[in-house]
C-alpha cells in the first residue's frame, strides 16, 4: 500500500513554468549517520548539504525540487519513495558518499538486480559476460496497476538514460570517474515510480568535511546539467512509460499505483 | 699445541647453535613472512579451530576462478585462478567456493567479504537458485555503500557462475531471515542472476588499465546515450583508470542558464 504519511518537506514555487518535478533524497537521516569517516565526516550530514546545494542549482533553472528531508530525520525507504509516486513529470536522485574509493571520484548507479559489475582481467582488461542479464520483465500487472515493491521495473530505461547523462557530466566534473553509470540492486529506487538514479561520491575517508565539501558546486552544477539534458532530449514533456518494457520513449509518472503485491 | 678443552666445548656448541639456527631460519621466516601478510583476527583464528575444512567424497582437485576485487580498477572485479578441491555436489560446491572467497582473498585490498563473515548455509533448489545464509558479520562489516555491497554480492554471484554449472540465481540471508539491504544500499530482496564471465581472446594480451572503452554506448549530452540492453552487458564495463585519457569523447559543457532565458518550456 502507499504509506499515508509523508516525511517533511516543503514545496517549493515553482518559477518560470519547468514543470518536472525533482525530487533529492540525502540518503540515511536520524539514528542512520550512513558511512562515518575518521576525520568525523557523516554520511547523513554531508549528503544533506549536497542536497540543498543541488536544490539551489535546479531552482535557478526553474525547477520544482522537493527533499526527503530537510534536517536530520530518517523517513523510511518508502516514505521517500512516496514523496514522488504520487507525482507526474518527476525525476528521482538519491545522494549517498561510500565508505571506499578514490576520493574526488563519483558514480551513478540505476536500478539493476543484475549482477553486472564491471569485470577486467587481471591485466585490467574488460572482460565480456557470456550470459544476458535477467529479462526485464514489467511490472504492470494486467490490471495496470503498479506493484509498490517493483515500482522501478517500469521505468528502467528512462532510469538508465537519466543515469548515463548524469555519469557523462560527472565524469567531465571529477577527474578519475568512470565514464558511465552502472546497474546496481539500490533498494530506495526499487520503490520508485519514475525515473531514478543514485549518485555516491567517494568517499568519507577524507581529511575532512571541507574536502567533500569543496566538490558541492561541481557536483549541483553536473547533476542540473543532466537534468536539463534529460528533459531536453523528451522533448520537455514526459510521458507515460511503454508497457512491457518500461521507459521507451518517454517517461513520466506511470500508471497507478496498486497495492503490495 | 692441543688447544684447551673448555675451548673444544665452546666451539662445539657454537657449532650446534649455528647447524640448529640455519634448520630453523627457512620455517621461522615463513612464519614471519605470513604473519606479517595476513593478520588473523580473534573471530578467524576461532573458525580456524572449529570450523573443518568442507569436504566430500566427490571432491576433487580443480582451478577455480574466483573473483575478487580489481587493484587496478577500483569497483571493478577480476578473476583469479587458484587450485580448489572442489565436490561434484552444486551446494557443496558452492560452499567450498564461498568459503574460499572469504579465506583466501590474495590481499585486503581485493577482499569484497569481510573476513569474518561466515557461510552458515547455503541450499541449491532445483530451478536453479542458490539460497546463501550468511552470518551476522556480513551485514555489519562490509564496507557501507553502493560500490562495496554491489561488488561484495557480484563476487558471489561471479564466483558461482564461472564455477557451478546450474546455478542461475541467487539469493542472500543473513541468520536465515531475508534482509531488506545488506548495509543499508543493496537490495536483498530480490534474487540476483548468476552470471558466468568469460575471458576474451584479447584481454590477456591487454595492456595494463585496458584501453577498451565501452564509447558505443555514450553519446554528447545534447542526445540521449542508446540505452544499453542487458544483453549487452559487456558494455557495463569499467573504463579503467587510464580510460579518462582513452575512453569516449565527451560533449562539452554550455554552460547553465537561467529558466527564464532558454530553458524548454513544458509542453
């Protein structure tokens, strides 16, 4: 079922008519402080002060933006997740710092229960997979309605694409990125119903928050890029996503949804 | 002259100490040598002791190819050969290949499953899926986030899927429960592919941070990148660190404008 409560947040204006709707999710909140480093660098903080960052960005190019939270609290997966179900012509962005990995460096990720990572030789060398991933079979059941727990299944590809363009201006942003997004199993986008990414920036083991911190203007900068580009390139109007696939040429707030199945 | 008898005794003794310290010095360095690589924690020391090495009738001596994590390519993995009893048996099997991902990673920093993690269980269904029960320390001690809890479950899902014929899937517990995220990011709800890489005929040839760069599946940002489709999967790959310089053009950035200026208005 759709949760009845909402975390807080507060709508902001919508200026000068962009009607996609973002909504930022600064992941973990609360008792949840997500990675700690040892320079006492807090995952839940950081991602916060990403967050509102971004939001000031994509105001200024007259998007609507809503957080999942404003201060230090910890809604649910699916109380962020509902933030952005009921919504048409929304895009989703979770912001998480990892715990590993070259500091500086950033990834976007879109839902995938694939088990893909990428795979080199022991020369470095990328390796082919010899086995398809699994089918992406779509969510929408006959009745049309969207099961809560596989919300995403109908929005891979606009996923992918919202996370490729997002990766690409990433990568120009922060030397040492890989050039593209990956599939990852991310749990908070698996409940999404609209196209959702995840951005993890490495990492917490910095000297200190001013380390992260001198990123923030890059990373709003990209991640607004992105969407531009994202809306740019549907035309500015986004639709409902194909049936049976899931994205296809457009992408948008989908059809209702039902129950947990 | 004869030379004094408590100089005889001396020498000899000397000579003793010399002959027992040059038997000794080969087993005493390795000693040292292994210690200084692998520092043994309480928890492992303990399963050391208890824990007996899985074994069955059917085992026999093979190379396995496990994956762990890339030093050259950080979030990516990379096979490693080693020599493996391993039982004709698929849960069996998987056990001693689990257990071997967890002992034996060449280097902590190509380990993807904490060391104390343990395999408690591990059923192998008949349609295929592997259902792996996994002990407290997987969930409390793999690194958080996204990169490190997607590659600790890749290593698993690789590892069964270049070495068990017949697994297709898997699916993770910890302490017999299904668990939402294993450390809060990766999702564990759901049944992962088991996926069987294969070497191409190039990549051992490769040079060192590889070259090959997934470019036909980027595009400028003015257009939408081609989707890459799951059968595609050999585009998911890491550029490598050297791929920066290597990899795909990328589009250059024009700079943001205000909403009000030219920004596509809705339709």
């Amino acid at each position: 079922m759709i949760p009845n409560s909402t975390p807080n947040s507060v709508p902001n204006a919508v200026p000068n008519g962009r009607e996609l709707t973002v909504v930022l999710d600064p992941a973990h909140g609360g008792p949840d402080a997500g990675s700690r480093g040892a320079a006492g660098v807090v995952e839940s903080e950081i991602v916060l002060n990403f967050a509102r960052a971004i939001r000031q960005t994509l105001q200024g190019q007259g998007f609507r933006v809503l957080l999942t939270r404003e201060g230090n609290q910890d809604p649910s997966f699916d109380d962020r997740s509902s933030m952005i179900n009921g919504l048409r012509n929304a895009v989703f962005v979770t912001l998480h710092v990892s715990s590993t990995g070259p500091v500086g460096t950033v990834r976007t990720y879109s839902y995938g229960e694939i088990a893909t990572p990428p795979v080199v030789s022991a020369t470095g060398k990328p390796l082919p997979e010899t086995r398809p991933g699994t089918t992406r079979s779509t969510a929408i059941s006959r009745t049309g309605l969207i099961p809560w727990d596989r919300a995403q299944e109908a929005y891979l590809n606009a996923s992918e694409r919202l996370a490729q363009l997002t990766q690409i201006q990433l990568a120009q942003e922060f030397g040492g990125s890989p050039e593209l997004s990956l599939p990852a199993a991310v749990r908070q986008l698996r409940t999404i119903a609209a196209p959702a990414i995840a951005v993890e920036i490495s990492s917490v083991a910095v000297s200190g928050p001013a380390q992260l911190a001198q990123m923030t203007p890059r990373l709003a900068d990209a991640v607004t890029h992105a969407i531009v580009d994202f809306q740019v390139a549907n035309g500015g109007a986004l639709t409902t996503p194909a049936a049976g696939r899931g994205g296809g040429p457009g992408v948008g707030a989908g059809p209702p949804l039902g129950g947990a199945h | 002259m004869a030379m004094a008898r408590h100089w005889k005794i001396a020498i000899l003794i000397l000579a003793i100490a010399a002959f027992v310290g040059v038997w000794t010095f080969p087993s005493l360095l390795r000693n040292v040598l292994r210690l200084r690589r692998a520092p043994v924690t309480e928890e492992q020391a303990r399963r050391e002791i208890v824990q007996e090495p899985i074994s069955t009738p059917t085992d026999a001596p093979q190379k396995a190819q496990l994956f762990w994590a890339s030093l050259t390519s950080f979030g990516a993995l990379e096979p490693t050969e080693i020599d493996l009893p391993l039982s004709a048996d698929p849960a069996e099997r998987s056990k001693q290949l689990i257990a071997a991902l967890i002992a034996r990673a060449p280097t902590g920093a190509q380990r993807t499953l904490p060391a104390n993690a343990e395999l408690l269980q591990l059923y192998v269904l008949q349609d295929g899926t592997a259902i792996a029960d996994f002990s407290e320390a997987l969930p409390t001690q793999v690194p958080s986030g996204i990169v490190s809890e997607q590659m600790a479950v890749d290593s698993i899902a690789h590892t069964l899927g270049a070495n068990v014929p017949g697994v297709s899937r898997l699916k993770i517990l910890i302490h017999g429960q299904e668990a939402d995220t294993l450390a809060g990011h990766v999702d564990l709800s759901v049944f992962f592919p088991v996926i069987a890489p294969i070497a191409s005929p190039e990549s051992d040839t490769a040079p060192a941070g590889g070259t090959a760069s997934p470019a036909s599946s980027t595009s400028p940002s003015s257009t939408l990148p081609s989707p890459v489709s799951p059968s595609s999967a050999s585009s998911r790959v890491s550029p490598g660190p050297a791929a920066g310089a290597n990899g795909p053009p990328t589009p250059a950035k024009s700079p943001l404008t205000p909403a009000s200026s030219s920004s596509p208005q809705p339709h």
